[in-house]
C-alpha cells in the first residue's frame, strides 16, 4: 500500500478515537480537531518522503498532541499566565468542554458520539458533527450529503462545535437516566445520514453509497460499545438490509435499476445474513423509535430473504406496514404501504390508498410517479403519462428523471379525440 492508500485507512478508522482520546485529555473542542487536520496534513508530507511508520496512528496522535500543546502554550504566552501544558479535567476555562464525572461510559468514542447527539444540538447539527468528529467525513462530503453548500455546512458544524464549547456540554453522558434518549438521538442522528445517502434531493447521483456507509459505520461503532441497545440493534439490521443492495441499485449505464429488476447476485448477502441475525434478537418494542425501526427492517427482510421478485410475502409485507403506521403515521409511510398494497391486490387498490395524499406531499415527484404507474397498469395511459410528467417536473434527482422519462415514453398513450 502507498503512504497515501495507508493513511486514509488510518483517517476512516481512527479519527473518531484519536478525537475522542485527545478531547478526553485536553477538555479542548475547539483546538483539537484543527491539530488532528495539521497532523494529517503533514503526515501526507513526511510519510511520502520518510516512509510510514511502524504505528500510523501513534504517530497521529503524537503529531496533533504536540500542535495543541504548542497552541495552548501560545495561548497562556498571549494571555501573560503561567504556561498551560494540560487542562484540568475539573476547570472549565473558556472553551473547555466538561468531563463527565459519572464514570457511566468508559469508553472515549461513545462519549465523543454523545455530546455529538446532546439534545441542546438540533438533529442536523448533531449529525453533521458525529459525522465529522466521529467518522471524519469530509466538510465536503457532509455538505454534499445534505444537499447544501459546503460554506453553509462548515458554518453549520462551526456553530454546533462554539455551542459544544461555550454551553459547556458534557463529554460524556451526565447521568444515566438520560443515556437511553441520548442512544436514540444517536440513532435518528445515523438514521437521518443514511437516509440522505439513498434519497438525494438533487444532484447527479442516484445514491451515495460511501456516505451512507458512513452513517453505517457510526452505527456499529455506538453498537459494538453498548452491545445490548435495541434501537441501535434494530437500526443496523435495516440499515444492513437497505444497504446490502447497494451495487445493484445502478446500472452498467448509471441508470436506475428498479428493485424487481436487480441482479440478487450483487446484492451483499453477508450484510444480509447479519442483518437477520441482528433482527431475531430484537423483539417487538413499547419505544416508538425502536419499533419502526425493527419494522422497516421486517420489510427490508421480506424483500432479502426472496429468491426473487416474484418470490416476496407481499402479504408480510403489507402487514408490517399496517402496523407501521400505527407507530409513525407519516406520508412517506402511507405511500409506501400503497405500493405494497398494489403489489399484492392490484393496481385499483393501490390508487385508492393513494388518495388524500396529495395535500400532505405537494412537492413530491414519488407520489406522482406511483400514480402514474400504477395507471399505467390499469391501461389508462393518458392519464399515466399526465402523472408521470408531474412527476419529472417535481423531480429533482438527474438519475430518476431520466428513469421517469423512459417509463413516460414507454407508455403508448391513445390517440387524441375531439
């Protein structure tokens, strides 16, 4: 392996740790994650030229420790103080971020992921740090992920970082009555990552696959800490389930590959495997949160477990939905339950369970593109081909308008009268 193929496995695997030790020890936000991008930024020169040493991430360690000691030494020099080699772990001078003293979490990385996921954060906020501190994506890659400008990301991540810092937001967990809420912040903040991953507003992508990932990977770091947290069980089996069919969502040709149309044969069944194993271990749960999590998971499994298409328990299927929208009665729910409804008793009873839902999804192009195929079916091509041109207008996403538009061509509309 190169210097540079060595050290961006070092970067994706143990930037989280190296934040949380070197926070852990200094109490300092603000300056640690500028040493720890000094650090990577000279390593890329010195490895190059001097080799890659024998342990990669002491040496990252000791490279940022050395620049934030040197950052608060010319701090105290500026401030006319005694010179400030370590922060206490009991003082909170000014951009400090205070210790948990509960000793519940021993663990560095789960204390970094929590104060990430403190509810005085809003979710976008939350997520977008976790994802940065914890994983080390990219400034670029977050904003990319969320669909905004990259200036607009980093002033968003430097807003949560000062509120971190001057609201004094506990590295750790305060006490633990509040650490099962903070592990579902946790969730929904990956959960709202891997969403954005496979469902881009816009742009020329159909997915990111590499930034959902991502979200999987923090996941598995929460998990492999706290073994025992349903939520976080039930998340990962879903996301593993959605996740496993990754390179076959996507053609040869960049176009969109239906999931009836996909090759089974790429799909990651490793991930599959683990992600039912993951599954049985998580019963049905009084939480919200957790259960319409294990739900969408029971779904994902119906589709996994089926050797093909034609194979899926539509009658399952249907059924876990039912019950997903007793637990999150949303509008992206209910359109995806009239899919399955149509899949198992017709197209008719598929635009029946659409209606009343275009006031609660205005502006989306999926409610339209089921419309129109689900007319499609029944034969009523003009109308089909008015829904589906609905929905290419409302659609953002460069990938599925091209989709949206082959299907609206397909469709042989009757000749015009009067």
């Amino acid at each position: 392996m190169t210097a540079d193929e060595v050290l961006a496995g070092v970067v994706r695997e143990e930037w989280g740790r190296l934040v949380a030790l070197l926070v852990g020890r200094f109490r300092r936000l603000d300056l640690v994650e500028d040493a720890l991008g000094d650090a990577v930024e000279s390593a890329t020169r010195r490895w190059a030229a001097d080799g890659v040493p024998d342990n990669p991430s002491a040496w990252l360690h000791t490279a940022a420790r050395r620049r934030v000691l040197d950052r608060l030494r010319a701090e105290s020099t500026a401030a006319r103080k005694e010179p400030l080699v370590v922060v206490a772990a009991t003082r909170s001078p000014g951009g400090a971020v205070m210790a948990d003293p509960g000793g519940l979490v021993e663990d560095d990385v789960l204390r970094l992921v929590l104060m990430c996921c403190h509810p005085a954060l809003s979710p976008e906020v939350a997520s977008a740090l976790a994802l940065r501190l914890v994983v080390g994506v990219s400034t670029a890659d977050i904003a990319r992920l969320f669909l905004v400008p990259e200036p607009t990301m980093a002033a968003r991540i430097t807003r949560g970082k000062k509120k971190i810092v001057a609201a004094g937001i506990p590295y750790g967990v305060p006490g633990a009555e509040e650490l099962p809420g903070r592990l579902r912040t946790v969730a929904q903040t990956a959960y709202l990552a891997f969403t954005a991953g496979y469902a881009p507003g816009s742009g020329p992508d159909l997915l990111r696959a590499d930034l959902a990932g991502e979200a999987v990977r923090l996941v598995r770091v929460t998990l492999a800490l706290r073994p025992d947290e349903r939520v976080l069980r039930a998340l990962l089996a879903l996301m593993l389930l959605q996740h496993s069919r990754r390179d076959a969502r996507v053609g040869p040709d960049g176009a969109l590959v239906l999931l009836p149309d996909q090759d089974r044969s790429r799909w990651h069944h490793d991930e599959v495997s683990e992600a039912l194993a993951l599954l049985d271990r998580v019963p049905p749960d009084v939480d919200p949160v957790t259960e319409s999590y294990r739900l969408q998971a029971v779904i994902g499994a119906a589709h996994a477990t089926a050797p093909t298409a034609d194979d899926t328990r539509w009658d399952l299927v249907c059924e876990a939905y039912d019950a997903l929208a007793v637990v999150n009665p949303s509008p992206a729910v209910r359109l995806a339950s009239a899919v399955a409804l149509a899949e198992r008793d017709g197209p008719a009873a598929g635009l029946a369970a659409l209606e009343g839902l275009d006031g609660e999804l205005p502006a989306s192009h999926r409610l339209p593109a089921v419309r129109g195929e689900l007319l499609a079916r029944l034969g009523d091509d003009t109308a089909a081909v008015a829904s589906l041109t609905t929905a290419i207008r409302l659609c953002g996403n460069d990938v599925e308008r091209a989709h949206l538009e082959a299907r609206r061509a397909a469709v042989t509309v009757g000749p015009a009268t009067g």
